[in-house]
C-alpha cells in the first residue's frame, strides 16, 4: 500500500459502522504502519479516536514482540541480553538493545581493569562486588518492591534498584563478558549465581546478589531450602539455562502487574511467558518460585 491509501485506510476507522473491519485489515499490516497510526493520533482532537489508535498501536507492538519472542525462543534462547530486552519492550517498545549492550559493557570495563589473572575466584567475586554494589551501588528495591519497573532491565541500570533476578542478570552478564564460569540458579522464592571453578576439586559457591554479592557454601543454601519446609532439589543447586532465567523474569512481571491490579497486562505477560513454556515443549518448573515472594 502507498502512504496515500494507509492514510486513506486509518481515516475510515471514523466511521463505527465500519470500524471493526478496518482494525481487522490494519492488524494485517504489521508493526510498519505504527508510524502513520502515531501521526494520526497527534491530529485528532477526539479523545475516543485516539484511544482507538492507542489499541492499535499496542496490539502491533504486542504482536510484534510475540513473534520475536518466539525467534529468541527457536534460536535457543542464549542471548540472555536480548531475552531481558525483549521483556523490557514490553512496557517500553522503544528500548534500545544497543543502549543495554553499552551500559554492561561499560561495567564489565570497569571490572576488567581491576581483575588479575592470578586472582582467587572469592577475589573476583569481591571486585565485581565493589563495581556494582559500591561504586555503582546497585541494590535491592525494597521501598517499591513489587513495582514492574524492577523487571525492567533498562530501569535497573538506570535506577541501580531491582529485585534479585534483575541484579542477578547484570552480574551475570558482565561476568560472562569476562568468561568468568558464573551461572544463575533457581532457588524458591529467591534467585541468586553459583560460581563453578574450573577446577572440579575446588568447591563451587554462590553468590545472592540482593545481599550486596554475599557468598553463601552449599551448606548455606541447605539451610535455607530446610527453613522453607522443601525437600532437596537438584535445580536448587545446579546452573540453570538463560531461556530458565528469561521465564522466571516474566512471572515476576506477571505477579507485579496482579499486585498492582492491572489484570489485562498480567494476562498479556501470560502470553509471552507461554511462548517459553507451552509452545516450546518444556513444562512451568513450579519449584522455581517468583522473586516477587521475597522481600
């Protein structure tokens, strides 16, 4: 279609006689019409129009990130930056993947710089904790615990508050730009990184980032799974996968919209999380309790 006859088209949704079809056939079109929807939304005067333009515009983008999502989920899911940023565009379609990409390559730099190669993996540790938790000051978001903007990785860097899952992934991820073999897991109600020498003989730790990168033992996460009344499990102790991560991110988004009682975008987020869990194969892990629970 010429931009002519798209404008041509957005025009008759005035019409409510024939209003319903001409959404129908707008749907079609795809994400490339959004621009011409914005433009008509700045001239019209009527509040109802532009409410109608608003729907459109969201049920494109919500469209457009389903199928992405299912692209992420097809090619693996590996790329845990894109899986957050996919999340993220959620509430904020125009979230810049390459401005995420700049600000964890900006912390992993500024970690870089005061790593040594001989260094001990509780040392490592301790300068990644002194970026992000002292330089930077990231912590948790206890004032707005249940805030969607916690799940929002774009927020969190901007902010430097988030809930243990969103810390969780800017420490992984700067970690992983230094090959530092540093992994999440999932534990009830509570996600936080195992570090796994290379070494086999050298004990494995973790690291709970919604405590300011406090290193607990195997016998610490023990404990803490006994005071929850749960059996032992390994997924409480063991890496999990970035499509895992990416899972767990959405029902943490899904529980804070249900808190803020926001029950159409709770349903919405329900879709996504679908998409990597229904259409993929792979059951809902119920033992891998939202982060939401926590405070």
């Amino acid at each position: 279609m010429t931009n002519k006859e798209i404008k041509a088209l957005i025009s008759l949704l005035d019409d409510p006689e024939i209003a319903p079809q001409i959404q129908d056939r707008i749907q079609t079109l795809g994400e490339s019409i959004i621009p011409f929807l914005e433009e008509s939304w700045e001239e019209s005067l009527d509040p109802q129009q532009q409410q109608r333009l608003e729907d459109l515009i969201h049920n494109l983008q919500f469209d457009g990130l389903q199928q992405r999502l299912r692209v992420w989920r097809d090619s693996g899911g590996e790329n845990l930056l894109e899986g957050m940023w996919l999340l993220n565009s959620y509430q904020y379609p125009d979230a810049d993947l390459q401005a995420l990409n700049r600000a964890i390559e900006q912390l992993r730099f500024e970690v870089w710089t005061l790593l040594r190669p001989d260094m001990h993996p509780a040392d490592q540790v301790q300068v990644l904790n002194h970026v992000l938790f002292r330089t930077h000051k990231f912590a948790a978001n206890t004032q707005n615990f249940h805030s969607p903007a916690n799940s929002m990785l774009h927020l969190v860097l901007e902010t430097r508050r988030g809930n243990p899952l969103t810390l969780c992934v800017i420490y992984l991820l700067v970690a992983q730009r230094l090959n530092l073999p540093i992994y999440g897991v999932n534990l009830p109600n509570l996600f936080v990184l195992t570090y796994r020498p290379e070494d086999r003989a050298a004990p494995a730790f973790y690291i709970n980032c919604y405590n300011r990168g406090l290193i607990l033992s195997r016998t610490d996460i023990e404990h803490y799974v006994a005071q929850l009344n749960l059996s032992s499990n390994d997924i409480f102790f063991e890496p999990c996968s970035h499509l895992d991560i990416v899972r767990r991110a959405l029902r943490n988004l899904m529980l804070s919209f249900e808190k803020m009682q926001e029950p159409a975008k709770a349903a919405e987020v329900s879709k996504l999380l679908a998409i990597l869990t229904d259409e993929s194969g792979e059951p809902t892990d119920s033992s891998a309790a939202e982060d939401d629970d926590e405070e």
